[in-house]
C-alpha cells in the first residue's frame, strides 16, 4: 500500500535526474489523469513515459567516458486503484529508467509525495 503520486511530486533516477510530469509524446499525454486529482494536483497513470532531465550518468569503457543519460522512466501501477481504465502510480509502484536507445538504467527513487491518500 503506497500513496497516490501526484505531479506535484518528487521523483528521480539513480543519478539524481528529475523526472518532469510533462509527457515526452502525443500517446504519453496520457500518462496523467485528466478525471483523479489529489490535493488539486493530477495523479499519474502507469504505462507511459514520462521525460528524466539532468541525468549526468556515463558509461566507462577503458579511457573512454560515454554519455549515458537517463531520458525516460515508465512506472508500473497499482493493483487495485484506477482512473479512465488505467492503474494509477503509487510511491512504492516502481519505475523503470532508460536511456534514448531504450537500455534500462535502474530505477526511480520517489523523494517526496502527498501524504493523503493511499491505494494498492
């Protein structure tokens, strides 16, 4: 059981990028709700991407040092709360980093949320 995240929360990837609550696409901009709010602020759907900025993260390979940035992180949903048919994201649901070639980098960290309500 987790709290609802809102877009009003505070959300990172493993190397400290943030994650913004503005959809990278037209299909993702369904990534937040138009119909659930909490505390006045929409709640976020699973299954779409949202965009990560400020990643610095880097791959090494001998001398060489190869940007790497975390550009999208997509979040898994909770089991039981829905909104337009969709599962909505809790701060314990997990979501998944990846760069612009689509390679998982690790997971999101959530840093803050609302307090208020809660779902599975």
């Amino acid at each position: 059981m987790g709290n609802l995240l809102s877009t009003n929360a505070g959300v990172i990837c493993p190397h400290n990028g943030q994650v913004s609550f503005s959809p990278i696409d037209q299909p993702s901009a369904q990534s937040i709700s138009t119909r659930v709010r909490v505390l006045g602020q929409p709640v976020i759907l699973a299954g779409g991407s949202l965009p990560v900025v400020g990643c610095s993260f880097f791959l090494q390979f001998g001398l060489e040092r190869v940007p790497s940035p975390c550009v999208r992180v997509r979040f898994n949903g909770a089991a039981r709360v829905t909104s337009q048919g969709r599962a909505v994201v809790l701060d314990d649901s997990g979501g998944t980093c990846s760069n612009a070639q689509g390679t998982e980098q690790g997971f999101s960290v959530v840093t803050a949320t609302q307090p208020r309500v809660r779902g599975l």
